[in-house]
C-alpha cells in the first residue's frame, strides 16, 4: 500500500560543501538580521513545512494568496509568506541581487534572490487575509506598527536551520516526522494543534478524535509565536510533557511546530492542514473558533465559531487532509467523565461542570483551588510556578498625561504608599530620572520621545518579570507607543494605565516650570497639547482628576484599582 503522506518531502537546504562554499561568499552580500517571526517563517520555508513555497512569496504570488488564497500556479496556499524589510534596506537593492539573511546574532541561516521588491497595500492585506482592517487583531496590529513597509519576494537557499537550544529533541522538522511515522507503520495519523496547556478536557478530545478516525496522535504544539499574553511556550511544553504519560504510548507522540501563528481564523486553519500535511498526518483537529484572536474593536468575535470548520471542509479535499471536528467536552459529575455537550441525552438531569480559560486564568491569578477533574495536577503545578497568584507578581502602573498635570507627584505618593506596605521592591521610572540614566543622548522629537517612552517600557517589563513593582510616570501622548509597552510588559505580569485627566488650561496654570509659556512663544517645537498631538487613553484602567482633589486622594485610588486587580492585598 503507498503511503503518499510519508514520503520524503523536498526541502530547499543545500549540501554540506555548497553550504561551506555559499558561506564564504556570504561576507560579500548585503545581510538583513531576521526579525523573531521571520526566522519561524524561514525554518518552515526550510524544512518543507511550507511546501509547495520555495521562498517568501513574488509580488504576482503574493497577490493572488491575498486576493483568492492561490498562488500564481493555482495551488491553494492561503497566508502571505513575506519578507518585510525597512525602506532604506530595499533601496539599495539590484533585482536578482542575492542577500544574506541571518539571525539576532549574526548567524547565516540562508541566502535569498530577491526578485521581486515593491511596497504592499497591508489595508487591503488585512481586509482580505484578517477579514478587517482592525488594530485589535494582533496580526493587524503587526502588519501596520511592526512590519517594515516594503515586501522582497524570491526564492530562498537554506544554509542551516535556525539555532535551538531548548527542548531539542522534540523538534522534528517534516521529514523527521515522516520517518518516524514510516518506522512505527503509523498510516494515519491525527495532528492537535495547540497553543494552550492541555487539560483533561483536551485529553479526551484528543483520545476520541483518534479513536473515532482510528488514526494514532501527534500532541503538535506551536512553539513559534502565538498572541501577546498567552503562556510561554517553556511551561507550555513542560505541560505537555506531564501530560504525555497519560496517554498510550504505542500510538501517541508530540512533536513542537516552531510557527509564527497570524490568529487568522478561518484561512488559519486551512494553513495549519497544508502544514500538518507536510509533516506526514492524515487528519487535523479543527475547533471552534480555530485560532481567533478574541474580539475586535466593536467588541465582537472577529470570527464566527463555525467559519474555520466550513473554510476547511471546502478545501479539504484539494489539501488532502482530513478534518476531525472538535467536539466541546464538558464534564458530568454524576458520571465523573468527559462526554461532549452535544450527545448528553439527560442533561437537564445531570450537573455539568465546565471552567472555561477565562475563569482558569482567574483562579489561577487568584490562588483558587484547581479541581482535579478539571486539570491534572501536575499540570496546575507547572502553571503555578510560572503564574503565582497576583498579589505576588510583579505589575507596572504606568501614568500619562499632559507637562504638569500632576503625574509625577502622584507617582511619587504611590511610590511611597507602596513602600509603606513592603513586599516587593518598588521602582520609580520618572521623567527626569530616566532622561538622566537612560535617555540622556535624546531630544524631544516625535522619534526620540518613543525611544524614550519605549526604554522606560523595557526596563518596566524586567523589574515586572523579576516581581517588582515599576512606577512609571511620562507624558507618553502616543496611543501605538503606549500599546508596545503594554505588551512588553503584559507579558510578564499587569499594566495598569492611569490617565492623569488634568485639563490642558489647568497645567498650563499650574506651569511651575515655565514651559507652556517658551512652547507659546515657539522657543519649545513639538510640545504636547500646544504644537504636538496627546491621544487620550480610551479605556485606561484608572482615570484621575486631579482639579481639587488633593494628592493623597489620587495616590488613594490608584492604591483602591490596585487592591480590586488583586495585585496588593491590603492586609
């Protein structure tokens, strides 16, 4: 019998000696250092895990995957594989010039042939690939304040794989994955595509999943990026690991996908099929909602929770992998097992128990019990030493508003309220502070006040991820900077934005230091809320007033929202 799902795929590496060789001529070519989730896209460029793609997609591919999710030779492929580079590094740029493309540190991983080199429409791009052109969506969001503005299509020359040094011996690329398969006869095969820690709900989908297409399982994590504020991969694969032995080994095994996951809904699942083909499995679990990245600026869903499953089924013939739709598991207490909600015949006569991530990230923040049927318990431990509850993890509170309208002064009573109560050292990032030690080649452009405000986030992000408490208190006008900052930092514990709402006329009465007066006179250029824009917080987590209300008070409810996030306990 053939076994067309396992035999060796192409990969676009060369041999060792041509390797040596290309490496040597490498010196002379123009280098782009690849960003984190080009070097995802890369290694799958590489490995064949984004077969049939020979390289980041030309113009005329790209536009057809946008427009219609074909490349320009028909095939189905239905993400945009680009590389996105800085205007000026595409200036200089001959067609058909090879460059280097290497990692942070320098390394050569593989040499690309630019042929193509243009400026894409990334409204049009997340319209038609994100389904709107929403700020909400994280993909969005990249395309428009991360990507660099010009797109280099061409085919790629793979040198070496990106380096790892975590887990090695989990990560397979497909043609280890497909002899692996061969060895064990495993025919077909069901991939689980996750970003979550799994719990016993996961388990037993998985379990039916693979009895009901009568396939073994391959447990396939994303180990490459996945959305701002989901659990690291470390502890997720440390999860995983524990959960590993729960399953039969005969017929299960986990692999890690290294994938810049885009959140993509619908045309995201239809991505993951083509990938999980590569990789020698027959099947695919498909969810609800299946990779959403959450709801949208309106506040609604950005997609509907059967859109990926419909996408799929029409596509899936041509992909040539099977869907296995997600069942949602809930659980009967009366008969302590996992059935799925949809098949329970008497249950308006049964209790049905069901925690969903939301209420697990609450309980888990607050130091509440985790039931066993819920989660196993090695699984709990795991996330409780990433996560310990809130009131001992590290939080940022982040002022901003107008020169003068009172956002030092406040910082500096939290400041020593906090200290007060003692517990977890506690940072005071001030304006002049940081101007001092961290800033003190810049000037007051719009380019070097974001520097600015983005080093204040980053050195925010460590004292967070090391449990302390950072005070920051900048004017920070810019929506998109203050957004970077917060993602920086949510990473690692909570971001409190307070809005200091002093009207502009009040500071500019207050003007201790005289600058309203210079700005009016046009001795200060760009000055906030004379000559240069403040765009005000839309939903901060605090706003103050701080017109006739004195100090202590507005340090008082910064301490109240603090208390009610659980990040103090006021014992």
């Amino acid at each position: 019998m053939s076994m067309p799902n396992l035999a060796p795929i192409p990969e676009l590496y060369v041999s060792h000696e041509s390797a040596l060789k290309l490496k040597d001529e490498a010196g002379n070519l123009p280098s782009w250092d690849l960003t984190p989730r080009q070097i995802c896209d890369l290694e799958l460029l590489m490995n064949g895990g984004f077969n049939p793609l020979k390289g980041f997609l030309t113009e005329e591919d790209y536009d057809g995957v946008v427009e219609n999710m074909r490349l320009a030779d028909g095939s189905l492929w239905p993400m945009p594989i680009t590389l996105d580079v800085s205007e000026e590094f595409a200036e200089g740029l001959e067609p058909g010039q090879d460059i280097a493309l290497r990692d942070q540190e320098g390394v050569l991983l593989a040499i690309m042939s630019v042929t193509d080199n243009w400026v894409p429409n990334k409204a049009k791009e997340a319209e038609k690939v994100f389904g709107a052109d929403d700020l909400a969506h994280p993909a969005v969001n990249y395309l428009h304040n991360h990507a660099g503005k010009v797109y280099l299509g061409g085919p790629v020359t793979g040198i070496q794989q990106p380096v790892h040094y975590d887990f090695r011996a989990r990560r397979d690329t497909p043609n280890e994955l497909r002899a692996y398969f061969r060895k064990l006869g495993w025919r077909k095969v069901v991939a689980f595509q996750t970003r979550n820690p799994l719990h016993r709900a996961h388990q037993e989908l998985t379990f039916r999943a693979a009895k009901d297409a009568q396939a073994n399982l391959l447990i396939h994590p994303v180990v490459g990026m996945t959305k701002p504020g989901d659990v690291d991969h470390f502890t997720r694969v440390r999860c995983y690991e524990a959960v590993l032995d729960k399953y039969p080994q005969s017929t299960t095994t986990m692999s890690l996908l290294p994938l810049a996951m885009r959140m993509a809904g619908p045309r995201e699942a239809v991505w993951h099929g083509l990938i999980r083909k590569n990789f020698g499995c027959s099947h695919i679990i498909i969810g609800r909602d299946h990779a959403g990245p959450g709801k949208n600026s309106a506040g609604e869903d950005f997609y509907g929770a059967y859109d990926a499953q419909d996408l799929f089924r029409e596509n899936a013939e041509e992909m040539g992998i099977e869907m296995v739709d997600f069942k949602h598991m809930v659980y009967v207490q009366e008969r302590a097992q996992y059935e799925p909600a949809d098949e329970i015949a008497d249950k308006d006569e049964v209790t049905i128990l069901n925690i969903s991530g939301t209420e697990l990230r609450r309980r888990l923040a607050e130091g509440l019990e985790i039931p066993e049927w819920f989660s196993f318990p090695e699984v709990v431990k795991e996330l409780r030493r990433t996560k310990p509850p809130r009131a001992q993890q590290g939080f940022t509170v982040f002022f901003t508003g107008f020169s003068g309208s009172g956002k030092s002064t406040i910082a500096n009573a939290l400041m020593v309220k906090l200290m007060e109560m003692g517990g977890r050292p506690t940072t005071l990032l001030d304006g002049d502070v940081v101007r001092k030690h961290l800033s003190s080649e810049l000037g007051f452009s719009k380019e070097h006040r974001d520097l600015n405000i983005q080093r204040i986030g980053y050195v925010a992000s460590e004292i967070t991820k090391n449990g302390g408490i950072a005070i920051c208190a900048p004017i920070a006008p810019y929506a998109a900077t203050r957004r970077t900052v917060r993602e920086m930092i949510e990473q690692y514990g909570a971001f409190v934005e307070v809005h200091v709402a002093t009207t502009i006329e009040e500071c500019e009465r207050r003007d201790r230091k005289g600058l309203y007066k210079l700005a009016r006179e046009g001795k200060i250029k760009e000055f906030t809320g004379i000559s240069d824009p403040y765009d005000v917080p839309e939903n901060p987590e605090l706003r103050v007033e701080t017109e006739n209300v004195d100090v202590d008070n507005c340090a008082h409810q910064v301490l109240l929202k603090l208390e009610a996030l659980g990040l103090i306990g006021l014992q």
